[in-house]
C-alpha cells in the first residue's frame, strides 16, 4: 500500500531530521507533519520523501528551507481580542501585586503575540518591570520577530484586533510606515530576551508569572503536549497564569489536574498549589 | 487504540450548507453507529453558534471538535471556525492552524484527506452544497484510499459549484439529491 510506504518515510525523514541536526519532530501530531511534508516534498519538485530526506541530510543548506515547512505559523497580533481582554481585566490585576515579573511567550513565531503582549503591558503600566522571554525552535522565525516588521496590510487587522482586546492607545503609536512596511517601535523589546528553546528537548530556565503558548501544543501528540506542559507547571510561579489557544484544552492532559480554569472561555489556567 | 471505530463518515458544505445540513442531520437515527465530521464554511463569527443549532434539531449528539479528543461513535463533530479539522490514524481529532487551503479555513480537503488517511475504505465522503471547489481534492483521497465518495445532485444544490467540481474530480463519486443521502447513509450502517 502506498500509505504505508510514505508513513515509512515520513519516520525515516523525522528520525534523520533528528540524528543530523538535533530537531525533534519525531512526536508531532503526524496527520498535520505528513501534510506538511508532502507540501514541502512538492514545493521542491522531489519524487518522494525518501528523496527529500537524501538532500536534507547531505545539503545543510536545505535545513532552513525545510524547517520553513515544518514550523510555518502564521498569526496576528491580538489574536483573538477575548483573550488579550481577559489578561487586560483579569489577570493583570494580579499580576500588578508583584514588583517584578517575568512573562514567557512559547514558539513566538514572526513575533505578533510578543508585541501584543507588550503593549499590552505597557497600556497597563506593567512593561518596566517585566522581562519578557521570546522562545521558537525556528532561527528564521527568531530573527522575524527581533525584527517586528509587518506588511502593512496586515496592520487593519491588527489594529481591529487592538481595539476589541480593550486597547486604550491607538496601534499607530507603536510602529513607522516605510514603504508598504509596518516597522514596531525597538522600545517594544528593549526588555524582551529571544532565544532558541525547543518545548521537546529542552528544560526550564526561568521562573514566570505568565506562560503564553498559544496554538503550538496542537501541533503536538499527546505525550509530547503533556511533556510541554509539565515544563510549564515547573516553570510557573505559584498561581501563575498559562494561556493556550483558543480551542485548546489541558483536559485531555496528565497534568490537567495541577491547574485551574481562570477564564475557562479564554482558556486561560493558573497553577494550584503545590 | 482497538476502542476507536472502525467507520465514519466525513461531510463538505458551504453556501447554503446549513439549510442542507439541517435536512440531512436530523433525518439520522439517534443510535447512528458512527462518527460524522463536518467542515462547514461559515463566517467567522457566526460558527459557534452550530453546535447548539444541530444538536437541537438532531437525535445525534452534535459538538464542536476539540484538539486531541478522542473520537466517539453516535457524535458528530463540527470544525471550528479558523482551523483546521483532522484525524490522527490513532483516533485522536487533530486541529491546526496552518495557512488556509484554497482560501478555507477550515478546509474540507485537509479533513477528507487526513480522515481518508485514518479510516481508508472504513470512510465515507459526502460532498453537499457549495460555491467554491473545496473538497474536490478531498473526495478524490477517500475513493482513492477505497472509502465511499457521495456527492449531492448539483442540479438541485443551493450553490452548484462545490458538487459539480467535487464529481469531475472523482468520476466514480454518486450522485444522490439530499433527501436519499441519510438513507443511503442508514443503508450503509445494514450492510
């Protein structure tokens, strides 16, 4: 059967991902990898997987192009305005008791949710003390979102978004049009650390009050989404706050029993006690 | 897992889906013995609401699918708006949120192609009302894994389009008008 076949490969190719250059997406949910790579197997016009693997694993150059596939995210900022507005309402509130704070957006991607978050906690008079911390497994991705350029036709959206999450500035203070660019105010990460940290391999490295890790974990299978959990029960503070995607759930995880639902409409939790 | 059904069946709809939907749906048995996933292209906002709207109309519990939950038997599953819906082959319910397909989001081919991939001659595909030609590629992956392929009667659709590009993409597809489709659909279940 030619299904079986290609979920062959489709091992094979994860495995020699993995063994060449240490990126593990061996574990993904596999209906949305097998898609992926089939979009990538014909976007480069090879006849099989098996021969996409031979290139990628003798052709470095080809790593960045493939993880291209393989991550590929595409967001907007204030995605999802309830939810913004529930962190605005809800959880800011506490958050505003601690004299210093620190706040981790998981697989930031280009960066959209990074500078939501920043402005965010700048309109509520939150972002001089806090550090934020920008994580992704993607160096291209990194370099998108220390750069905070976005096509200004995208930026209607984003400012619509803005506006329903509560906004109390207008999203024009925060950025400079040049040339069908969108280019956001350096200020905006003149506290913020990106960094390359894999939710798969990697460990804890910070202790946070506010965990954002929003449409990553559904890229996940379930062992490995209760992996990426567990790092962020270790990584939160006491009732520290996680938000995840919108139609995500810690139901279905083994950890789902050391948080409670915050704004469960949001699906934003906060860690029990210990 | 041995405990995932073995059958389901998978439905695309768009302009005039929900009149559609609401002849079809209901017309099913309330101990209908497998899953039915359903793409229906909606506004964005408006989506939410479908859940509620079947399962008040249906014997069948009706809800919107929910990432890594298991599927059940008897339910049908609603995508979300602005995701996509799959099956993992171990009978896990998959979203993401990669890129719109053909403008879709959801779209019906990433659900007819993953659940082809999932369930193979176990699936059927029901290609129903639409303006757009999403799907098309989709029911070609259930005939080709050896599922059943329906498409319904495009002289008859609301909006003809979506079954008319859906039956040139799969030739052996059959065409029934809606109101034999949850008939053929319960004669399946005698086989």
């Amino acid at each position: 059967m030619p299904h079986q076949t290609e979920d062959i490969e489709i091992g094979l190719l994860l495995e020699a991902l993995y063994q060449r250059y240490h990126y593990d997406f061996r574990h993904y949910a596999r209906a949305s990898i097998k898609r992926r790579l089939l979009q990538a197997r014909s976007h480069f016009n090879m006849p099989s997987l098996t021969a996409l693997q031979e290139r990628v694993l003798h052709d470095p150059e080809m790593l960045p192009r493939l993880l291209g596939f393989l991550t590929v995210q595409v967001s907007e900022m204030f995605r999802d305005p309830g939810y913004f507005r529930a962190l605005r309402e809800q959880v800011l509130p506490h958050l505003r008791t601690y004299p210093s704070l620190k706040v981790w957006i998981a697989g930031c991607s280009a960066g959209e949710e990074l500078y939501s978050m920043a402005i965010l906690f700048r309109e509520e008079g939150l972002f001089d003390r806090t550090l934020f911390y920008a994580t992704d497994i993607n160096p291209d991705a990194l370099r998108a979102a220390e750069a905070g350029i976005y096509p200004l036709d995208r930026i209607r959206k984003f400012t619509e978004n803005h506006q329903k999450s509560g906004g109390r500035s207008s999203l024009s203070d925060y950025y400079t049009a040049d040339y069908g660019r969108a280019v956001f105010d350096k200020s905006l990460r003149a506290n913020v650390v990106f960094s390359d940290h894999s939710l798969v391999t990697d460990a804890v490295f910070a202790e946070m009050q506010l965990i954002s890790c929003r449409n990553v974990m559904i890229y996940f299978d379930r062992g490995l989404q209760d992996r990426a959990v567990g790092l962020f029960r270790e990584s939160l503070a006491r009732h520290g706050f996680l938000g995840v995607g919108s139609k995500e759930s810690l139901r279905f995880s083994r950890h789902a029993a050391a948080f409670s639902e915050f704004v469960p409409e949001e699906k934003i939790y906060r860690k029990r006690e210990a | 897992m041995s405990s995932a059904p073995d059958r389901a069946v998978v439905i695309g709809a768009s302009a005039g889906g929900v009149q559609a939907l609401l002849a079809l749906l209901p017309a099913l048995p309330a101990d209908f013995p497998w899953p039915i996933f359903i793409v229906l292209h909606v506004p964005a906002d408006r989506s939410n609401v479908l859940a509620p709207l079947f399962e008040a109309q249906c014997g069948l519990e009706v809800k919107e699918a929910e990432d890594k939950e298991p599927v059940r038997s008897g339910v049908v599953y609603f995508a979300p708006s602005d995701y996509h819906l799959l099956v993992e082959e171990n009978g896990d319910l998959a979203l993401s949120s990669d890129e719109a397909i053909n403008y879709s989001r959801p779209s019906i081919d990433v659900l007819f192609e993953s659940a082809a991939d999932a369930y193979g001659e176990g699936l059927i595909g029901v290609i129903l009302t639409g303006a757009n030609n999403d799907g098309a590629a989709g029911l070609k992956a259930v005939h080709a894994a050896g599922g059943v392929a329906l498409v319904q009667d495009p002289t008859a659709a609301y909006a003809r389009t979506m079954p008319q590009a859906a039956r040139q993409a799969c030739n052996a597809a059959l065409v029934l008008p809606l109101e034999r489709i949850a008939d053929y659909l319960k004669g399946l279940e005698r086989e």
